[in-house]
C-alpha cells in the first residue's frame, strides 16, 4: 500500500472494480448471517434478534435510507455528487407532510417527491448549468432545505391544531398494510409463519421470524420502494436510455462525442435523486410517524449516501448496506439488551472472516480480524447493556469501517464529482 | 517567432478590477436574498419594505421605533453571534483553501466543548492558566477528531466528506454517553433532572470587554458582555492569513488546493498537507463552542448551539475563505438572526432569516462561479491584446 | 498511389469558416474541399487550428462565419448527433472511451439497438462482429475497454465509427500513439475504407505518413488556409516550407558529451501493480552519465510513466535502489529530490507541472519552495521570486505580459518553455524529461531542443521519456527500449531507424532475435 500512497491517488486503484457479486455469493453470504444470529439468539436469550417485530421495524427503517440511497446512486451515476440528499429529503418531510395533511397519503408522498425534485432540479442547474463544485452545492442545498422547511412551518402550520414552527398537523390517514397469504395470514389464511417462529426452534423459527417480519403488516408505500431496487437495476443495465445516463458518468466526453446529450442525462439523473429522497423523506413522515417534525430526517440521506458507497454504486449492494443500517436501528428501538447480543455476533463474524483470511495466506488481515474479535468478545462478557449513546451511532461508525477496510476496492463511477462544461470533448 | 519579449509590468489596477468581481458578485447575492426574503414577507402578507426597516433599525439601535433612545444591546448581541460563526468558518476555510473539505466542525465543537467543560470543571489552576489550558484542551479534542478523518483519508483513501459527516454523528453519540456516564458519577443533587454540566467555576471564566470599555467611555452598562473570544478571533484571523497567504506552508497548502498532482510533481507531500491542515482545521473548530461556554452559559447542556459547524461552510464560502471576508459574512449572519427577532413581535415570522440566509449561499457559490469564468475570458483577452504572440504558432485556445 | 480523379464529387466542403475564442481567432476564413472517396490528409503544426476545424465539422464546435457542405446539401450542425445523422464520423486523438465498459457498451452507446424497450446486446453483438469481420478489425465485443491496449482501443474507436455507418470519416493525429509497423496496418485499414468508397479526412502533422496515404492534401497555417497540393507534386521539404515557412527543426545533437562519470544510477527496481497481475517496473537497470542523454522509447503504458514517477519520488520501488551519484536516494522524498539537483519535466504539463490559475511567478515557485530566491525563511519570497520569473521569461523567450500572469492565458508551446526554464533553474545535475516538446508548437520545440542540447553539453545528465521517434533517435547517446515494465533492449541511436526501433518496442524484433 505504501507504494500508492504518494502517487496519484485515482490511477492505480481505478483498475480493480468488484464488478457485482454473484448470486451465489449473495446466498452463502445469508446463509452464514442467518446460522450466526441463530445461535447468537439461542445462547443469549435476546429474542428480539431474530423476532418478527425487529425484522418489520428494520424494514421500515431501512426503506427511507434505501431511497435516499438510489437518489444517491441516480445522481453518482450521471457524475454528479449529491450531498443534498438530507437537504432534499427535508424538503420531502416537509411537502409530504403537508400534501398528507391537506389531502390524504397517497398526495402526501406525490407532494414529498415534488419537494425533493425541486431541491434535486436546483441542485442541477448550480451544478450542471453553472458548474459550482457539487460538495459545495450540496451543503448549501441542506442548509436551505432546512432554512425552507422551518420557513414554511411557520408561515403554515403555525395556528394549526397539532401544527407549529417545527411540526405539522397530523396527515390526513394512512396508507393501508397488508399481510402475505399462505405465509403470514394475510386473506384469511393461516399464519404459518407466525405458529412457526413461536417455537423458538434454532434456525427454523429465525428463520420464520425474519419471514414474517417481511410479509406482515406491509405498507404498499413499502412494497413500491423495495421494488424501486431491482426497477434501478433493469434501468440502469438493461436500457437504452439507462446505458446513456452511466455514460455521462463515466465519460462524459465520450458520450457528447457520440451526440448523447450530456446537460440532458445530468438533469435527469438529478432531478429524479432529488425525487426519490423526496420519497425518503415523504415516507418517514406518511408511514414512520403522520406528521413533519423538525430534524425527522436525522442525518438519513447522508446514511442513504453512505449505504450507496457501502454497495459500491449499485442497487443491490446500496439495498444490502441501507438493510443493515435498518437493521441495527429497529433492533435498538425493540429491545436494548438484544444490541448487547450483536456484540457476540459481531465476534463471531470476525472471527469466520479471521479463518477465511488465513485460508488466503493473508495473515495481517487475519491478525486484525482476530483482534477486533477478541476485543468484542471480551466487550460481550463484561457487559450486561450496551450505552444508548454508543448504540446510535452503530450506522455510522459501521460505515466509516466498511469504508476503511474496502474503499480500496471500490469502483465509483469514472467522472463522479468532477464538474463538466458542455464543448469540451475533442 | 521575433522581437524581444516584452516583460510588462502588470498594472496594480488589475487586483483591483477583480476584487470589484468579487463585490460585485456578493451584492448580487445578497441582493438575491433580499429579494427572496422580500417575497417571503410579502407571502406571508406584510410589507417587505416596512420589514426591512425594521430589521436594521432593530439591529442597529435595538429599537423597534424612533422614539425610544438607542442602546448597543443589539451590537454587542450581533458580535456575540458573530464571534463563533467566524472562529468556525476558519476551520472550514483552511481546509477549503486546499480543497480539502472538513464537514465535521459540527461534531469537532461540540466534543471540545463538553471536554472544556468538563475541565473546566475538574482543574483547578488560577484563571491565568485555567483558561489557557481549556482552551488548548479543546483545540487538541477538535484536532484528535479532525485527525481520524485525515488518517483514513491518507492511510485507507476513505473520502474526507463522508468520514467527517459519520464522525459528527459519532460525536453526538459520544457525547451523550460521556454527559449520561460523567452526570451520573457527578450529580450530588438528586433533584437535577436537566442534562448539563456543572457551572464553570469563575477561574475557568474567559472575561468580556464590557468593563474596559466601560471605563473608557465607549459603553455604557449592558446585560450581555462584549466577548473576551473577540480578541482570540482577531489574532487568529490575522496570522490565518499571514499563514495562508504569505507562508511557504501557504503556498504548498494553495498549491493542494489548485492543483493536487502538480503540487506533488513539485515535492508537496500530499499525506502530510492532508493530515497538518485537517488537525490545524480541527482545531480551529474546537474554539468554535468556547465563547458561549466560557462567556455566556458557563455550562454544556441540551441547550448547547446546535449547527455552528454547517453555518459556519455557508460563512467560509460567503467570505471566500478569506478572513477579511469571512469577518463580514459572520457579522451578516449575526445580523440577520438578531434583527429577524423583532419581526415576530410584528406578526412576521422570523424565520426568513433562515431562508434568507441559504439563499445567500446558493446565490452567492453561482455568482463566483460566474465571476470565475469572467476573470478567465478577460484575462485570456488581456494577453492576447498585450502580447498577441504569447498565444504563439498556437491560435487555438487550449485553456 | 492511385491518381485521384478530379471529377468525383465533393464528399464535405468548408467554405470562409471563422471560429473566434476569447483574444484568438483560431480559424480564420478556412475553405477545404473534400473528393468522394479520397484520403484527404489536412496538414499544419500544433495549434494551427486544425483540431478547431474538425471540431466544427463534426458538430462539436459551431462556426461563428462560413458555410458546410456535405455532399453538396449545406448543414448547419448543432450536435455531434447531427453530423453522425450526416454519414460523418470522427476518430478523436484522445480516445473518447468509457474504460469501465464493455467495447459493445461503447459502440452502440447514442445509437443503441432495442427490442421490445430493452437494450438488444444480442443483436448490437452481432452487428460489430459483423463490422469487425468485414474490416478485419478483429474487435470482441465483450471485452472490458480497461483492459485494451492502444491499437485496439483505435480500432474500436473507428468500428464505433462505421457502426453509426459514417461515409465521411475524420481521423484526428491518428497515427501520434503507434508504431511504425502499427501504422502501416492503419493504413493498410484505410485502403480498405477507401476500396468501399469511404471518404477519409485525415489530420497529421507527420509529412512523410501524410504523403504516403493522401491523395490529396490541405495546408493550414495560423488559423487559416494556405495551400491545397497533390502529394503527387511535393517533397517534405516544401510541405514543411508551407506550414511552418521555414524548415522544420530536427533534434540532431552535436558531438558526443558524454562523460564516465555516472549521475543518476538505477539498479534492478522493480514495481508491482496495484491490482496485481503484471509487474509495472521489472528489474530495471541502466546507467545516466554527466553530459548524456538517455532515451526511453516503448508503447505506451509500458512502465515509463512509472519509471519517471519513481525517479522523482512520486512512487517507491518494492526491490532495487535509485543512486544520485553515490547517494542511495531510493527513500527520499519528491522535495528532497529536487533539492538535490533533479529537475522534472511532467509528460502532461497541466496535470503535473502548472497551477493553472495561479500567476506565473507562483508557478515558479513550485518545485523551489524551500530554496532562494522562492523564500526566505518560512515566507514566501513575492518580490526575487518574480523577478527570477522576469528571467526565465526573457532566457526562455516565454511570450507573455508578464509574472503575473495566469498560466492559463499562455499557449501550450509558451507554457513548456516555461516549465522548462523552471526546471533548470537551481543547476540540477539530473533531468527527467517525459514528453518535452508534446502537443508544442515547432518554435517552441524548437527552443527546448536546443535548451536541452546547451544542457547537456554544460553537463547534465538527461532521462528522455518520448514517443516521438525521431526525437528519441535524434537526442539520444544512449537508446533502450521499454515493453511490458522492462528495458528489453539497448540500442546505438546513431545507426537505429525508427521502423527498426518500433519493431523493437511491439515485441516483434525481440521474438525474431527468440527464433533466429
């Protein structure tokens, strides 16, 4: 590593791109994470590792991060860095709310994403149009989102039953929930799933448990983001139009040189970044809690960005990253002892990937693998609770690993971040 | 290919037209502003000229009307808003000045502050050197913190944007694990419900102006004190810029900035400028929360200022990185927030100022942009007019 | 060479085009008139406006006068999408290529066939093949662009090309990144395009290869048109004579200066890439006296880059030791380097040698910032450091107002002399040089030659990185061939010629010399 660290820093390390992960992989990768919580929940006695009620509140959280996270990747994709995204969720909390309250859910989240795509269309003109450095842009967009948001409350909500300079009224309704047939009851039918995860058989019922969090008590709104995931994918890699956007990524110059219209991609990509962390935000505020509060949004576009990069700019790993955040967020809001189990499966993933390295002959990451489990083992047994304070930050000093152990080997797109003026090709 | 070359000396006026850019540029924005801000008013169905007047007279005199006699209040309150904003867009502007962009001051501030004031505390030394060593405990808490990110930056190529954003969220976390862990080992009144620390005890005080200048004639006698941290952010503002401008670590820190390959062609060791401006910018930042700690509130506590760090990106880029400018923006940013407070009394909501000030910013990042682009045409133009053979066999411009 | 026939209708022609910049007109009243079917070569020197040109008849660039015509109908093109509509198609000289896509992703990219609204990658794969076989391309649509080497990423530039079915093809300076032998297959390729009935618009500024393939050849000099000739009719001498109004300069050295006294020895370095896989440096040994120029000639992306960045301090070797004069200076960092006496001319000078918008005296500085007359003490120096920036402007004959203006402003050939003067300065005993006289204009290259001639004769010892053959041959005591991270072979500048040196740096001599 000492070689790259004085040269130029992009070169040498664009060459290695993990270009997807297999199925396969994917499945073993599961496979192995369902075993351990197993056991960890079966010698711990923390139920609410595996329960279905985590399981359903890590998807709903982990479903505005998810769509702050494909903004993220709508916008990197065209080339465009968008640190916005918090700024343009906000403005998403906040329309979304206010459509849910003057009208009913479903124009509450048309509403949030209208917000969001304004905040993503401004972001677009200062930085395609008039080429501003997109960092700078971005915070400046958060500030004003935030700036927007407390403005309009004020001049709105203010006086409102519920509503105030930091709140809003509460939403007209909410968006209806279903559960899957066959699996949990949903029609009338028996709820396997749920008869099943009462056992607390090892495997069996977690297995079950994670099922039934999935498919009971669903928000369509849910629904329609987790299939926004793979509808990226197909768009990105299997059209036309999809082709042309990555391109404008990659080299823009090579793409004005074949007359796709760059400006035109880059607009497109952000304006619907915008709309989708509009999305994020209408949905904290239509199915997470009914109203708009001020600082709803906590940071989770820049999580949502965070997860992108923890899934190297591609839908799936983006939904992998944004699950897992999701996940550690539900399961400290169900039951605090369980976040003190997590520490021994932390210690036991380390050290499976301890003994995978050593396999590969790479014995240093082995030894750093070997000592981080240690040192979590030994956090495990001599503690009963792990602090609320240190628990909130899990997402975030999770990503800062992720990112330190695997930036190497990340592959964004070619051009990210780097401003373009139309004309320049040749 | 002939004639000797002509080394004509670059008339001084040249600086001049582009600092007239430049002001143009910022009026423009804030122009911008007040017109967003005009338009919000009226929205909200007042009049944005009555308004405005009001904010100025408000903030200058600390009157809403003509009547009553004028008091500084409203100055010293502005310069007390000011103070922290400056001191924090430093430390962002250090690291912008070689494109190095530090979104942590945020967390940096707030970890320094709960270490000052836990020292603060704990220490007891005469104020002589008590209040210079909370002040080096907080640059050096600010700095430790800055560094992870400048480590992971060099060491593992983790982008500094993300790292210091995760970091700010950490310290949040931290901070409320050190208060909860701290409060309950410390908390001898069982009745003391609130989160804060303990007040600072008068030796770990930073003293303001107000008698001083009293006893010169120039103020009379006011609630609010005008800031001992003034003084700090002058010093710290002038050898900012010595040391920006006119260092040979200035230069390789501008050179960074403009051109990072070039710069380590010609032997600036990229690692360590990354590493030195991130922990001088953190602890710049752990400076940002001392005057309201050591001025104002005498304690760390829920009620702490929040957004100092965010603010102070928006101050840095008003002001161009530059401390005079930076000065400025700071001042502006204490005076929208103080006059805003009398619109509510009005029946106008205060919170235009919040817009006006991102508006402000996002006009004002377009507008030297532009002003940028202006610069370069007119100096491509200057040299060809002066020595059109500079463009030599080559009619084509590559720049 | 066929005689082209006079009467074959004009494919393009140019009529009073005008293309103005800030302060420069870079085309001024330009006409260029196009046969169907011929190889039409457009000659001029760097910067002469040829690449504006092009730019504008592709649709990149929009003419402020002047007319287009192609095929007789006059087009106004607002987009490259409606010069491609036009049957035109361009072969940029920096390969305009995504690297992180697939060839196939590459080509059908602006022009993608779909079916039933998704991307057609069967019938996209089988249209290149097509193309690739009809042409003997030998192009594999699956291929990671990354992963290609310079000529097959050209050949994927022209199938992407013929794939939009252009009539009217425009190679850009196609010829700057191959050798000889890989040259003589573009042609080969050309001939074949031309058999079609292709129109080729061919840019060079390589007299001797634009008068091998042209049939006929347009002069442009300072923006403007100057000659319409048959090659039938011209030497080299009196194209040179139209395009430059003078003779062109060669790099021809005087008597040898070199000395037994080594400056700068590298002894068996070696790099590992990055990804792993192939070495980037290979046990790399050579000598570099006082007074003597070493070359380095090879394909590029064969390690020179790395060697050069090694020799300055910008990577470390995994093995092997870089002695200045008797000093192991393998550890040593970039600054210290330059204090002690190397100096560095980077191959792409605005990447690696300017802060663009920063004034030329501060540019001076960078590289000096620990020496006089940049500083004193821990300050910058402002007041010798500009007038040390006054002397390089007038030693160096750098065409400008003055210190404090923006390096920007300057043209490419007045920005090389300046890095040049630069880089001498301080008395370096060792020079590395990539690229010296790239993309300069022949006043320009002419003065560095010659700055680097007085050099060498007063002493110093020159690395030449270049892909410039002649320039290779022509500045060298001491010749090696670089392929694949090694020096393959050492050559005698004085007797090798370019076919012979190509030869070398693709492999094929050396896998000759295997068999024989």
């Amino acid at each position: 590593m000492s070689t790259t660290l004085e040269a130029p820093i992009a070169e040498p390390l664009r060459r290695q791109g993990i270009r997807g992960v297999g199925g396969a992989q994917w499945l073993l990768i599961s496979a192995v994470i369902l075993v351990l919580l197993s056991f960890v929940r079966a010698t711990t006695g923390a139920t609410d590792l595996t329960s279905d009620g985590t399981i359903g509140a890590a998807l709903t959280l982990a479903v505005p991060i998810g769509l702050a996270g494909l903004g993220g990747l709508f916008a990197e994709r065209v080339g465009v860095v968008n640190i916005g995204l918090e700024g343009m969720m906000i403005l998403g909390t906040w329309f979304g709310a206010y459509g849910g309250w003057q009208w009913g859910p479903w124009r509450g989240v048309a509403f949030g994403i209208l917000g969001g795509a304004l905040g993503g269309l401004l972001h677009a003109i200062v930085t395609v149009t008039f080429g501003v450095d997109h960092i700078i842009s971005g915070v400046s967009i958060n500030l004003l989102g935030a700036g927007l948001a407390r403005y309009l409350s004020g001049v709105i909500f203010t006086g409102h039953s519920g509503g105030g300079a930091t709140q809003s009224p509460p939403g007209k309704g909410a968006i209806s929930t279903f559960d899957v047939p066959v699996l949990s009851g949903g029609w009338g039918s028996p709820d396997v799933l749920g008869s099943l995860e009462k056992h607390h058989w090892f495997l069996i019922s977690d297995l079950a448990g994670i099922l039934r969090g999935l498919t009971v008590g669903v928000s369509w709104l849910t629904l329609l983001a987790v299939l926004l995931v793979p509808a990226t994918y197909l768009f990105f890699w299997r059209t036309k139009l999809g082709l042309r956007m990555r391109s404008v990524g990659e080299s823009p110059l090579a793409a004005e040189s074949l007359g796709v219209p760059v400006y035109r991609m880059k607009y497109i990509g952000v304006v619907v970044s915008g709309a989708l962390a509009g999305l994020a935000g209408s949905f904290l505020v239509i199915v997470g809690a009914n109203y708009y509060r001020e600082g709803q949004t906590g940071g989770r576009g820049f999580i949502g960005l965070a997860a992108m990069i923890f899934g190297n700019w591609r839908p799936g790993g983006l939904a992998a990253g944004a699950s897992l955040f999701g996940y550690a967020d539900g399961l400290q809001l169900r039951q605090k002892s369980a976040v003190h189990g997590l520490l021994l499966f932390v210690a036991l993933l380390l050290v499976l990937i301890a003994v995978r390295a050593v396999l590969r002959r790479q014995f240093v990451q082995a030894l750093v693998a070997a000592a981080v489990a240690v040192a979590f083992a030994l956090w495990f047994s001599l503690s009963t609770v792990v602090p609320s304070g240190i628990v909130s930050f899990t997402p975030h000093i999770t990503t800062l690993l992720v990112l330190a152990l695997a930036s190497q080997r990340l592959r964004p797109p070619a051009a990210d971040g780097v401003p373009y003026r139309k004309g320049e090709a040749g | 290919m002939t004639g000797a070359p002509m080394p004509v000396r670059k008339p001084r006026s040249v600086d001049l037209a582009g600092l007239g850019y430049n002001v143009a540029a910022l009026v423009l924005a804030i122009g911008v502003a007040v017109v967003i801000g005009g338009l919000a008013v009226e929205l909200s169905g007042h009049n944005a000229i009555s308004a405005y007047r009001l904010m100025l007279r408000y903030a200058a005199c600390n009157q809403a009307d003509s009547s009553t006699p004028c008091t500084a209040d409203s100055v010293i309150d502005i310069i007390n808003r000011a103070v922290p904003y400056y001191l924090s867009a430093l430390a962002v502007a250090i690291g912008f000045r070689m494109a190095l962009f530090n979104i942590g001051v945020e967390g940096q501030y707030r970890l320094a502050a709960v270490a000052a004031a836990i020292a603060g505390v704990e220490i007891h030394l005469p104020a002589v050197l008590q209040v210079p060593l909370m002040i080096i405990i907080a640059m050096a808490v600010g700095a430790i913190w800055a560094g992870i990110a400048a480590v992971l930056k060099v060491t593992r190529g983790v982008s500094e944007v993300i790292s210091t954003i995760m970091l700010n969220y950490i310290a949040l976390g931290l901070i409320s694990f050190i208060l909860s862990s701290y409060l309950s080992g410390n908390n001898t009144d069982s009745n003391n419900l609130s989160i804060a620390t303990p007040d600072l005890p008068s030796a770990s005080q930073m003293p303001g102006f107000n008698r001083l200048l009293h006893d010169l004639g120039l103020l009379g006698s006011h609630p609010d004190q005008v800031p001992g941290f003034l003084l700090v952010a002058a010093i710290i503002g002038t050898v900012f810029y010595f040391v920006v401008e006119r260092s040979r670590f200035g230069f390789d820190l501008r050179a960074s900035g403009l051109n990072p390959f070039a710069a380590q062609a010609g032997g600036v060791s990229s690692a360590r400028m990354i590493v030195i401006t991130m922990l001088i910018s953190g602890a710049l930042a752990g400076l940002v929360g001392l005057p309201y700690l050591m001025g104002q509130a005498y304690s760390y506590s829920s009620e702490f200022p929040a957004n100092l760090g965010f603010n102070g990106i928006a101050v840095a880029l008003l002001g161009r990185n530059k401390p005079i400018g930076i000065a400025f923006a700071a001042v502006l940013w204490g005076f929208l927030e103080r006059s805003a407070q009398i619109l509510d009394l009005n029946g106008i909501p205060q919170e235009i100022y919040v817009l006006m000030q991102g508006s402000i910013v996002l006009a004002v990042v377009v507008a030297y942009e532009i002003v940028r682009r202006a610069k370069v045409r007119r100096a491509e133009r200057e040299v060809a007019r002066q020595v059109p053979e500079a463009l030599g066999g080559a009619v084509e411009v590559t720049a | 060479m066929t005689v082209p026939e006079a009467e074959a209708p004009l494919a393009v022609e140019l009529v009073g085009i005008t293309k103005r910049f800030p302060g420069v007109v870079a085309n001024r009243d330009i006409n260029l008139r196009v046969r169907r079917g011929q190889v039409h070569a457009v000659v001029g020197e760097n910067g002469a406006g040829k690449s504006t040109l092009m730019k504008i008849l592709y649709g990149m660039q929009r003419p402020d006068e002047g007319t287009i015509r192609v095929d007789g109908k006059e087009v106004a093109f607002r987009s490259p999408t409606d010069a491609i509509n036009a049957g035109i198609g361009m072969v940029h000289q920096h390969f305009m290529l995504a690297d992180n896509f697939t060839v196939l992703e590459n080509v059908v990219l602006g022009s993608e066939p779909t079916r039933a609204g998704r991307l057609d990658r069967a019938e996209a794969r089988r249209r290149i093949r097509a193309i690739s076989d009809e042409y003997g391309l030998g192009v594999q649509p699956d291929r990671i662009v990354e992963d290609l080497g310079v000529g097959d990423r050209q050949r994927v530039e022209i199938l992407k090309v013929l794939y939009r079915g252009a009539r009217i093809l425009i190679l850009d300076e196609p010829t700057a990144v191959l050798v000889p032998q890989e040259v003589d297959e573009l042609f080969g390729n050309l001939a074949e395009l031309r058999a079609e009935g292709v129109t080729v618009v061919f840019i060079s500024h390589k007299l001797d290869e634009v008068l091998k393939v042209a049939d006929a050849i347009t002069v442009i000099r300072a923006g403007t048109t100057v000659a319409e000739v048959s090659p039938a009719d011209v030497t080299p001498r009196d194209l040179a004579q139209l395009m430059v109004g003078s003779e062109l300069p060669t790099p021809e050295t005087r008597e040898s200066t070199v000395t037994d006294q080594v400056q700068l020895s590298v002894r068996g370095v070696s790099l590992d890439s990055a990804a792993g896989g192939r070495r980037l440096l290979d046990d790399v040994s050579f000598d570099l006296h006082r007074g003597e120029v070493v070359g380095i000639a090879g394909i590029e992306g064969n390690g020179q880059a790395e060697l050069v960045e090694l020799l300055i301090g910008l990577r470390t070797p995994r093995t092997g030791t870089v002695l200045l004069g008797d000093t192991d200076v393998t550890d040593w960092p970039t600054l210290r380097r330059r204090e002690a006496g190397i100096g560095y001319i980077p191959e792409d000078r605005h990447r690696q040698g300017l802060l663009l918008p920063s004034p030329l005296w501060e540019n001076r500085v960078l590289g000096h910032q620990s020496r006089p007359p940049s500083v004193r003490g821990i300050w910058i120096d402002r007041r010798s450091a500009r007038a040390d920036t006054r002397r390089i402007i007038s030693e160096y004959d750098v065409r400008t107002p003055g210190p404090d203006t923006p390096a920007f402003a300057l043209s490419g050939g007045n920005q090389q002399k300046f890095i040049v003067g630069r880089e001498m300065s301080g008395d370096p005993t060792v020079l590395i040089a990539a690229h010296p006289t790239r993309g300069v204009d022949v006043g320009a290259q002419a003065a560095i030659w010659e700055h680097l001639r007085q050099a060498r004769s007063s002493g110093l010892a020159t690395l030449l990185v270049s892909a410039d053959l002649e320039e290779l041959i022509g500045m060298s005591d001491t010749l090696y061939v670089m392929l694949r991270g090694a020096l393959v072979a050492r050559l005698d500048p004085a007797s090798v010629t370019p076919e012979q040196l190509g030869s070398y740096m693709t492999g094929a001599a050396l896998a000759q010399g295997a068999q024989s």
